[in-house]
C-alpha cells in the first residue's frame, strides 16, 4: 500500500515525511493500535514518540501488528522518538537504549534530545550545557552504530543551536518545535536554513486550540476545508513537516488530506500576520 504524502530531504540522505501522527497522550494499547491503524490507511508512514510519552513499546507492538495486514515493511515507515530530560547527561546511553528495547523495531529512524535542561536541575544551573553535550556524543556514537539513523533536537533555541553546531562532529538532521501562525519562529527558522537543519513542527493545531480562532475559521469555511486542514497546509506549504495528533480516526483521515489544495498568498499572508510568540506548550528560553 503506497503513499501520496511528500518528504523532504534530510541532510543524511534520507526522506522524512511532511506528515506525521504525533503520540502525545496518545496511550493504552487500543488507542494507539485505532489512530496507527487509521493513519497507515490514510497514508500516514512517520510516527512522532518519545519516552516521556510512555507510549513507545506500544507503538512497536502496533506496527509490528499493523505493518503487514497493510502489506507494509519496517523500512516503510519512519519512526522518530526522544530522549527524556531525566536521561540528559550521563545517563544517556541507557535512556536511548531503553527507547531502542521498548520499540524493539530494530533501529529508530529519528532520535532527538527532548529538551535542552535536565530534569530535576534548574534552568540557571551551569551544569546544563555538559549534561547537552554528552547526550549529544551519545547520540552521535549510536549513530554511528546504525542503532539510530538520524539525530537531532527539540525546543533548543538559537542559542543552543549555536552551541551545537559549534561543538559536534556529527550535524543534527532535525529541529523540532512548535510552530503555528501565533509562533512563527522567524529566529530559528534562519539558524536551520542557514545551517542545513530540517524545521519540524509540533503542537500545529495549537494543542487543538487554534482551530476555533476566528481568522483559522473563516479561511477555513471560504476554501471549504476544515480549519485544521488550514493550520496544517499553512505550515506545508511552506516546507515544514508537521505531526498532528488525534485519538479520534476520522480526524486522523482528515488531517491528512493537506496536499490536494493551496492556500492563496493573501490566506498564508493573513495567517502568519496572527504571529504573537504565544506558546501553547513548554518555553525552553531560559535553559542556560
Ligand atoms: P496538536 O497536534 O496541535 O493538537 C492535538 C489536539 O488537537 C488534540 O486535543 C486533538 O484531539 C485535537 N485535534 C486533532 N485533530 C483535530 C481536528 N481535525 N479538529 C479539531 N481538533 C483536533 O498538539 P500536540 O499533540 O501538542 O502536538 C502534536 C504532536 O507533536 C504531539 O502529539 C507530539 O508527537 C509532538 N510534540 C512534541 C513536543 C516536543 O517537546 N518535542 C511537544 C508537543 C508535541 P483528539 O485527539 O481528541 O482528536
């Protein structure tokens, strides 16, 4: 069973969908096989996890259930997931371990450093920029051991971005963060294109918010397309990959049909003017 959905090209060669189902409070057997078995058939091949979503063991028991009543393989999808902030630093190693072990696919496509603290340290605390580091030199020596085929991050600002990019040996292919019209990321949206990072988004539908604004609605309604659809077409059509998540199977299908209409320049232009730096999730901007 194919896809229709475009990827784009990571600086490691490979293709990673624009489209992925993110698993956020997505848990308990049931609820994860329904919304994995829903977004295969609509065309869904990337799965955004992590270990603080305790969610990664049953997202390998569903592929591995799923995959072949859908006629699909391991290498037909691309599963990405994260390094929780309890693991930064020097128990790293064991933390992305246990992220291979409970999905037990074999490798993950993408893993990326969760968030630039350290779980149980304050944001002030010096030690933070080591305990980064370390992560990363972990992450690059089990890329480098085909464990983990991609690296990067998420919620790093462009300062730690800098400080990455100034101190590895192995690039990060990935940043992800949120990102929606109230939270255009002019900043780093330039560090990544400057440095060859793909921009992922997350929390695109504003934690489901955004899709009773007034603006989102009203575009919506005049291309009779939902406004999630809207939101999520608004990130797409200019390049960045987005991962909506929904528990809910037909909102699953319908969040997927973004690539058979464009918003006009005036409906893009009028969703980016909604930028507010509003943040529906968690702000990493005062992590040392
Ligand atoms: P989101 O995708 O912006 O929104 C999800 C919410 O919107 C859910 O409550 C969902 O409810 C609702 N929803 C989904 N489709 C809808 C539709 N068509 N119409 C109306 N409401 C709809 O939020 P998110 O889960 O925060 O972000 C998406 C994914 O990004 C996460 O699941 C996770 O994989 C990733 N993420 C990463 C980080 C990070 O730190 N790296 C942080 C946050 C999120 P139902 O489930 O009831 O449909």
């Amino acid at each position: 069973m194919s896809s229709t959905i475009p990827s784009v090209l990571l600086n490691t060669g490979v293709q990673m969908p624009l489209l992925g189902l993110g698993t956020y409070k997505l848990v308990g057997p049931e609820d994860v096989y329904r919304a994995v078995d829903a977004a295969l058939v609509a065309g869904y091949r990337s799965f955004d996890s992590a270990a603080v979503y305790r969610n990664e063991a049953e997202l390998g028991r569903a592929l591995k259930e799923l995959l072949p009543k859908h006629g699909l393989t391991r290498e037909d999808v691309f599963i990405t997931s994260k390094l929780g902030p309890k693991d930064q630093g020097e128990r790293a190693m064991q933390g992305a371990l246990h992220s291979l072990s409970q999905l037990d696919l074999g490798y993950i496509d993408l893993y990326l450093i969760h968030w630039p603290g350290t779980q149980g340290m304050d944001v002030t605390d010096q030690r933070n920029p080591g305990n980064r580091a370390q992560s990363w030199a972990t992450l690059e020596e089990l890329h480098a051991q085909g464990k983990l085929k991609a690296i990067g991050v998420s919620n790093y600002t462009p300062a730690h971005m800098k400080e990455l990019i100034q101190s590895c040996r192995t690039h990060p292919a990935v940043l992800q963060v949120e990102f929606h019209p109230q939270l255009c990321q002019r900043e780093l949206r330039s560090v990544c294109e400057e440095y060859g990072v793909c921009f992922q988004a997350y929390s695109s539908l504003g934690k489901g918010e955004l899709t009773a604004h007034h603006v989102v609605m009203e575009i919506a309604k005049n291309c009779g397309r939902t406004p999630a659809q809207v939101l999520m077409r608004w990130a797409v059509q200019q390049g960045v990959p987005v991962l909506p998540k929904s528990s809910n199977p037909d909102r699953v299908k319908d969040n997927a049909r973004i690539f058979d209409f464009t918003l006009s320049d005036s409906d893009m232009d009028g969703l980016s003017a909604l930028d507010c730096g509003h943040k529906y999730c968690w702000d990493a901007s005062q992590v040392v």
